[in-house]
C-alpha cells in the first residue's frame, strides 16, 4: 500500500473519530478513544476484502478504499458508543 494511500485512511479515521467525539460530547478520554477507534476502524475497513478473503491486495486505484475506511470508522464508533454508559444524573 502507497504511503499516500495509508495517510489518506488514518486521516480519515482520525477526523471521524474527532468528529463523532464532539458530537458525543465526551470526556477528553472519550475523545481520544474515538479518535482510535476511529483509526481502526477505518484501517479495518480499508482492509476489510483482506480480511475475508476477497481480494489479495488493497486497491488504491479506486477510492472505493476510503469509502470502506470511512464507513469501517463510523460503525466501530458507532458501536462502541452504544456500549457506553450514560453518566449517572444525566
């Protein structure tokens, strides 16, 4: 994978995760968790043909690689922001 290619997705799991952190309105924990949750889920779903067996390698020639980086970093945020428990006296 072309380093271009790799900065790309971390870029954009860095900002998802940014992103949903604000919309959360976290803690500044839960504000670095999102931004690594967002990393790898972007990383995972980038990978994601990899990782069933689909493909041999990432193509990077489409941008149907950060589509899949993008969504990758919105359900593992998402997910583990359904796992996290409301503050008490909210």
């Amino acid at each position: 994978m072309p380093a271009d290619a790799l900065v790309l997705m971390l870029l954009i799991g860095i900002v998802f995760g940014g992103v949903a952190a604000v919309v959360l309105r976290g803690r500044k924990t839960v504000f670095v968790v999102n931004i690594l949750l967002g990393i790898i889920g972007a990383s995972l779903g980038a990978f994601f043909p990899l990782l069933v067996g689909q493909a041999n390698v990432v193509d990077v020639s489409t941008p149907s690689y950060l589509l899949r980086a993008l969504g990758g970093s919105f359900v593992l945020v998402l997910i583990a922001s359904l796992f996290r428990s409301a503050k008490p006296g909210d």
